[in-house]
C-alpha cells in the first residue's frame, strides 16, 4: 500500500513539473503574438503631406509651444496612463470636420476656427521620442474623400 501511495504521488509530481514547463511556452509564445499584434496596427491616417490649406496649430506643454517649429515636451514615468497636451487652432475652416493624428492614429474629430482644445495622450502617445500630431480636413469632412488642409506639429516625450 505504501509503495502505491509513493508511486502515485511521485505520478502526480511528474505531472506537475511537466505542466509547469508547459506554461511557460505558452506564456512566451503569447507574448510573442501581442508583439507581431502590436507591428500589425494598421494607422489610420498615412501619407506624405506638406503644409497646406488655410490655418495654423499649435501644441503646447509645460516646457513650452510647437510655435515656429519648437518641439515641446513632456517628462513621463512608465506608471503615467493619460496626459493631456493643448491644442490650439487659429484661422481653420470652421465649415470643415478637423481629424487629429497622433503618430497616424485618430485621436479626435472635431470643428474647429480658432479654438482651444486638448488631445489626450495615453499609451504609445507616451513612449520616449518624438511624436507627430496632425490634424487633416477632407473635402468631404469623412477620411475617404481628399485631403484639403494639413497642418503638422511635434511633441517630445523624455523619461523622468
């Protein structure tokens, strides 16, 4: 009876072990598939473009403005989930929807003039470097029609 009892207990620590190994493939190979996931993210805006159409922006921060080219930036820790940026509009076709992209991706849609507003940054908006924000009308005021103002500015973010 002994010998059966060690026998089976040694039965279900192999299987214990073996399974433990097993996880943790599963959890690399899971890991793997969020990182060829996170390449595969198509943006929602691309493209080329040069200033065009009326208008100006501007982004600011606590370190200062995007004005005449600046790059304004922000220190973040790796904790930070949401950060607001400003972003301010000037002479913009108020008859138009405004798109705002950051690093290619919708952030916002909205009417714009001259108005002041803000774009919330959140996670790959807050990783280290420089990021682009742009904000596109369309002559059809939807992404499928063609593209009549751009405007482009850059923020920064550093590691505190």
């Amino acid at each position: 009876m002994k010998k059966l009892s060690v026998v089976m207990l040694a039965l279900v620590l192999a299987f214990v072990f073996v399974a433990c190994g097993d996880n943790g493939n599963t959890n690399e190979s899971k890991s793997k598939e969020t990182k060829s996931e996170e390449k595969k993210v198509e943006k929602d805006f691309k493209g080329d473009y040069e200033d065009m159409g009326n208008g100006t922006i501007m982004l600011s921060t606590p370190s200062g403005t995007s004005e005449d080219g600046n790059v304004p930036f922000l220190f973040v820790e790796k904790d930070d989930q949401l950060i607001q940026i400003g972003l301010d509009t000037s002479d913009f076709d108020g008859s138009k929807l405004s798109y705002v992209y950051v690093d290619g991706m919708e952030k916002d849609k909205d009417q714009f003039g001259d108005a002041q507003s803000t774009i919330d940054l959140e996670k790959n908006d807050l990783k280290v470097g420089k990021h682009k924000v742009e904000v596109v009308q369309y002559d059809t005021d939807k992404p499928d029609g063609n593209v009549v103002t751009y405007k482009v500015a850059q923020y920064e973010i550093k590691e505190k």
